[in-house]
C-alpha cells in the first residue's frame, strides 16, 4: 500500500511538472509594438497589432504575450485610439512620431503620423 501511494505520488509530481507552461516572451504576430501589460516591467516590443477593416471602420487588435489582448477603434477627432471593448477609457499621449496609449495598468506605444490640418473654409 505504501508503495502504490510513492508511485502515485511521484506520478502527480510530474504530471504537474509537465503540465507547468511558460507564456510566451513576445505575443504572436507579424507586427510588433512596445508595450507593458498589467504594469509590469518596461516598455518592449512584445504585443503583436493586428489591423481589422469593419463597419464600423479601422480597428487594432493587440495581443499580448500571456495571451490576453485588448480592441482599439481608430478615431479622427484628434485622440488617435479609443477602446473598443471594455469600460476602461484610454488615456492617449503624441509623442512625436509616437502615440503613447494608457489603459488601465497597461501601456502600448504605436507609430503614429500627424496629418496637416487642412485649410479652414471660412479663412479669406
């Protein structure tokens, strides 16, 4: 008896240690952009950003390396992104050729370009 309970605890042993996975460093995709999940670390180029044409227009699907990821709806009145899913509001920043993006405790730092304002129809 004692020792089918050694073998049977050295079987859950390594079931769990086999069954122990690592997320991956970099999320999966063929566009990366810096970013820093649930606050954690520094930015790095690890969030993969996947364009979704819809509808409703542009949007980015950004995944991140623990497999979670988060929806942006591309706007035009001057914020850049907006979260399309969720209740949290994004919180967005140019830095020069950069768009810095806040959500929560997460972070994402896309290439952004700044369009020239287009001459106004009421200037003489």
């Amino acid at each position: 008896m004692a020792r089918s309970l050694t073998g049977i605890a050295l079987l859950l042993a390594l079931a769990a240690c086999s069954s122990r996975h690592e997320a991956p460093k970099v999320a999966e995709g063929d566009e990366h952009i810096p970013c820093a999940v649930s606050g954690f670390g520094k930015l790095q180029p690890v969030c993969a950003v996947e364009r979704l044409e819809g509808p409703d227009g542009l949007s980015l699907l950004v995944r991140h390396p623990d497999g979670g990821f988060r929806r942006f709806a591309v706007v035009s009145d001057g914020r850049g992104l907006e979260v399309a899913d969720g209740a949290q509001v994004a919180v967005t920043r140019l830095n020069g050729d950069r768009l810095d993006v806040s959500v929560g405790a997460d972070r994402y730092l896309f290439p952004a370009t700044r369009k020239p304002h287009a001459p106004s129809a009421a200037a003489p």
